[in-house]
C-alpha cells in the first residue's frame, strides 16, 4: 500500500521512534546483564569474606594465637567495610531497574510495531493513528524519564548486536517457530 500524505508523518514518527525505542531495549538489556555480573562477584567477595572471618575466628577460638584473633578482626571488618561499600553501591537495584527499564520499553516496541503495521492499513483512520502515536510518545517519555542512565559500555555492545542482526529473523527462521499451518513456506 501507497502511504498517503496525511499518513506519512505518523509513519515516519512511528518509525524513528521504533528505532530509537529497539535501541534503548537492547542498551537497557545490556546493562543489566552487567550489573548481574557485578552482582555474583559481589555475592563472591561476600562469601569469600565471611568464609576467611569464619575460618579465622574458629582458629582463633581453638589455638588463642594472637595472630588468628587479630586475623579475625582483619577480615571481620572487611566483610563490614564491603557489605557497607555495597549497600551504598547496591548492584542489585541497579540491575533491577535496568530490568524493568528493558521489559517497559519491549511493551512500546512491541506497540510501535503494531502502529508500523496499521499505518499500511487503509480501515485504520487518521484520528486513530494520531491517537496511538500520542498515547505511545506519553508512556515512552516516562518510561525515559525513570529510566536509570545507561553506560557506553552497554551502547557499544547493543549497537554491535543490532548491527549482526539480532533484532531480524529470516522467513526460514520465523517458519521454525510456526505450526505448519502458518508458515510463508510450509514444506
């Protein structure tokens, strides 16, 4: 279908945003799977403390060494200073938010998707699309502003997966995933 002038803004806005939207979705993917890494070296470095102050303080508490009783204190208030450090730093906040930052904006993708696909529809009116665009645009924009910010090193990884076509399925690969029935190439 031929997309009329009245239609072709709404196209054209839907499509940039789309965009901008497949993006901020895969950034926001990346910087969670980032800060999950974080978070299981912390739970590493948390174990490993209260192992090591454990450990410690059973040998100090069988030999009554001045080394393992001052060893103990060592590693007890290193476990302190760390769990302290990262409930300010707290990783798992941040993977969190990253999280749903990245399942609010698939939703939007997803709804833009469907606007795309309308837009080529000639029962969808003007006022409609005009509509949805707006609704769209809102719930984007505030999903942008609770967004947490995103880091270069997250971007840089999106990009490259977006660039090797992660977002894109051949007929072939889509045709897997359907019964029979609803495949373009059933065989």
């Amino acid at each position: 279908m031929i997309i009329d002038d009245q239609r072709a803004p709404i196209l054209a806005t839907a499509r940039e945003l789309y965009g901008r939207v497949v993006y901020s979705h895969k950034t926001h993917e990346q910087d969670r799977e980032l800060w999950s890494k974080n978070v299981c070296a912390m739970n590493y470095i948390n174990i490993a403390l209260a192992s090591a102050t454990t450990f410690f303080a059973i040998i100090s508490a069988t030999l009554k060494t001045t080394i393992a009783i001052y060893s103990t204190a060592v590693f007890a208030l290193l476990t302190i200073a760390f769990v302290l450090w990262q409930s300010n730093f707290d990783p798992a906040a941040k993977e969190s938010q990253h999280r749903v930052a990245a399942k609010e904006l698939l939703w939007i993708r997803e709804q833009l998707l469907l606007l795309i696909t309308e837009c080529h529809m000639p029962d969808s009116t003007q006022k409609h699309l005009e509509r949805c665009l707006e609704v769209l645009t809102r719930e984007l924009t505030a999903v942008y502003k609770f967004a947490p910010n995103t880091s270069s090193k997250a971007y840089a990884a999106a990009e490259m997966m977006i660039k090797r076509g992660h977002f894109t399925f051949s007929d072939e690969e889509i045709d897997q995933l359907l019964p029979q029935q609803l495949r373009k190439n059933p065989r």
